[in-house]
C-alpha cells in the first residue's frame, strides 16, 4: 500500500467512526430503538452518508479524491 492509500484508509476509517458514534448517540436517544437496532441503524446511516477516499494513479502522479453526497462532484484533496 502506498502513502496515500493508507492515509484515504484512515480518512475513511476516522469520518466513519464519527458518524456511527454520533448516529448512535442521536438514535438512542431520539427513537424508541433498542437492543442490536440501535448500532445497525447507526452502521447503515454512516455507511450512506460518509465520504468515500480513494487514492488513484494518474498521469501527474498518485493523487487523493473524496467523494460525498453533500459534496456535488468528486474533489481532489491531495
């Protein structure tokens, strides 16, 4: 793995867990969820909404992208 593609791992890795704790955090507390729910529920909204990284080879060179549903289009981050 090169340079770039650990660090989309970690973005991918970081932006997912902050939104499952906090999808979980609101879900428990605002629906009338329980038990195995609760984390699922979170799981699959912060699966939908995260941003998606991906380090790709171009003829420049090694270059980092995101793409997200609140973002139109896809953007270069490095």
């Amino acid at each position: 793995m090169t340079k770039l593609q650990v660090k989309a791992f970690f973005y991918q890795l970081a932006s997912f867990a902050v939104l499952f704790i906090l999808g979980r955090y609101i879900i428990a507390l605002y629906t009338g969820l329980t038990g195995i729910w609760i984390p699922m529920t979170s799981f699959v909204i912060a699966t939908i909404i995260g941003p998606k990284f991906q380090a790709v080879k171009t003829k420049d060179g090694e270059r980092l992208f995101m793409k997200w549903i609140f973002v139109k289009g896809i953007r270069e981050i490095q």
